[in-house]
C-alpha cells in the first residue's frame, strides 16, 4: 500500500548580521524617556564639578606643601649661619679688625696724597712770585724757595686738585707750573705731553731741576750745565715739533730721544759730583777754620 508523503513548507528563518544585532543593544539601552539629551548634560556638569573640586583641593595641598617646604628650608639656612656665625666668630672677628684697618690706611694713604698735592702747589704759588727777587740780565732764575726735585705730572695733578679746592689761587699756581717747566698748562695737553714717553718727560724733569733746585744755582760749570739744559730744550722742541698739526712730515725717534737722555744724566752726574766735591772741601775748610 503505497503511503503518500504531503511536503509541508519549511521556513528558514533568516540569521541577523552583527550590525543588525548591534542596533537593536544600543536601542535597547538607550533611557526610554523624552528628555534624554538633557540628562545626558546634567552628568556631565555634575562630574566636571566634582573634578573641579578634586583639582582645587589637589592645587591647595600643593601650595601648602611648598609653604612647609619653604619654611624648613629658611629655618634650616638660619640654623646653620647661626652655627657658622658661633663657629667662626673669632675669624669674624679678624675680618672686621682687616677691613677697618684697611679703610683707615686708605685714608691715611688718601690724605697723604692730597698733603703732598697741597705742598707742591705752594710751591708753585710761591715760585710765582720769585721774579720779582731774580735779575732780569740771568738766563737761570735765582732759586730759593723751590725744595721739591721736579715731576710735571704730579705737578699738574697739583694744579687740578686746586682747581677744584682752591679756585681763586688757580691762576698764581698756573703761572708758577709755566715757571717751572717753561710751557703753558694748555701746552701740556696741546702737544700731548701728557702721553709723552719717559724720555720726553725726563728731559722736562731734569731742565726744570737744573734751573731751579738750589744745589745748582751757584755750582761750577755753568757752561757745562746750559748745555746740558741745551740738550733737554732740544728733546722738548722735538716734540712739539712732532705734536705740531701743521708739521705733516716729521719723525720722532724714541730711540734716540732715550740716548739724549742717557747723556744729560750722565751730565748731570758729572755735575753732582762737582757740587759734592766742593761741599766736601768746605767742610774740609770749616774744621780747619775751627781748629785754628
């Protein structure tokens, strides 16, 4: 007996894609209320505010921490320059003793220096006044009143440190630096003697000696010693000359500028020898005077 089979239909029911099954979750999980959006804002204030808070705190147990950091490091520098402070006390001590010593010999050295401007520019004021007691018929002025050996720098310095000290006697104390070197006070800087070299200075030095320090107005030789003052006068011309803006073509040799001068020491040695041969005999004289 043959049995027939009725097919029935057979629906397969179709699988979702993992994006379908992904869409329906997040359906599922969002909040089923109309205002949605406006929660979703409210928590994100309310978290912001509460981390608002934490980063305050955090900001304010920092500063604290540097204000304990601080004060332990002052307390600690304290601490120890007081122990430094007992420690060393005695080199302390010392130290002050030096700087005070030092400051009382600056001032000492200072006054001294300004004593010594004081002395020269009496003596330049006083040298001033001199010709009325010398002859006007002598190439050498009659010297009495000058003690100091000649230095034109120093000098000057003198006549600056009055300008500034003692203005009203400015004028008799230039006129005694032209005495006593033979140039102006504006030649000094004019023809740049105050950057001469030694050998330009010296000869400036030794002619004023020659003519005006005592022990050379009335020694022997006077022709020995105008040559010398000669020789220093040349040294001098030279340099004006070669100082002179209108002179385009000059050369000034150092060298042997230097060698002049070698000779009016070894002349003016020479000339010191005299003077101490004859003072040897007046002594020599005096003791045979007093034995007779």
């Amino acid at each position: 007996m043959n049995q027939s089979c009725s097919l029935q239909p057979v629906s397969i029911a179709s699988e979702s894609t993992p994006l379908e099954r992904n869409s329906r979750e997040m359906g599922s999980d969002q909040p089923q209320t109309a205002n949605n959006g406006a929660g979703i804002n409210a928590d994100i204030q309310e978290r912001l505010y509460v981390l608002q808070l934490m980063i305050e705190r955090q900001q304010q147990q920092i500063e604290n921490l540097q204000e304990i950091v601080s004060g332990l490091q002052l307390e600690n520098l304290q601490y120890r320059f007081s122990e430094l402070r007992g420690a060393n006390s005695d080199d302390i001590t010392l130290y002050n003793d030096l700087e005070q010593r030092i400051v009382e010999q600056d001032r000492e050295i200072s006054g001294a220096y300004e004593e010594q401007l004081r002395q020269r520019a009496f003596e330049l004021d006083t040298l001033n006044n001199q010709s009325r007691h010398s002859s006007s018929s002598r190439k050498l002025i009659d010297t009495n009143y000058v003690t100091h050996e000649a230095n034109i720098k120093l000098d000057m310095e003198a006549v600056t440190y009055l300008e500034d000290q003692n203005p009203h006697r400015i004028a008799r104390v230039t006129g005694g630096f032209e005495k006593r070197y033979g140039i102006l006070v504006t030649d000094y800087y004019e023809f740049g003697f105050c950057d001469a070299p030694d050998a330009v200075i010296n000869a400036l030095n030794k002619k004023s000696d020659l003519e005006h320090l005592p022990r050379y107005r009335n020694c022997g030789g006077d022709d020995f010693k105008l040559r010398t003052i000669g020789i220093c006068e040349s040294i001098i011309h030279q340099w004006k000359t070669y100082n002179t803006p209108s002179v385009e073509i000059f050369d000034f040799s150092i060298a042997h500028t230097e060698r002049l001068v070698e000779q009016v020491n070894d002349m003016i040695e020479i000339l010191d020898d005299e003077i101490q041969d004859s003072s040897s005999d007046d002594t020599d004289l005096s003791d045979e005077c007093s034995i007779i």
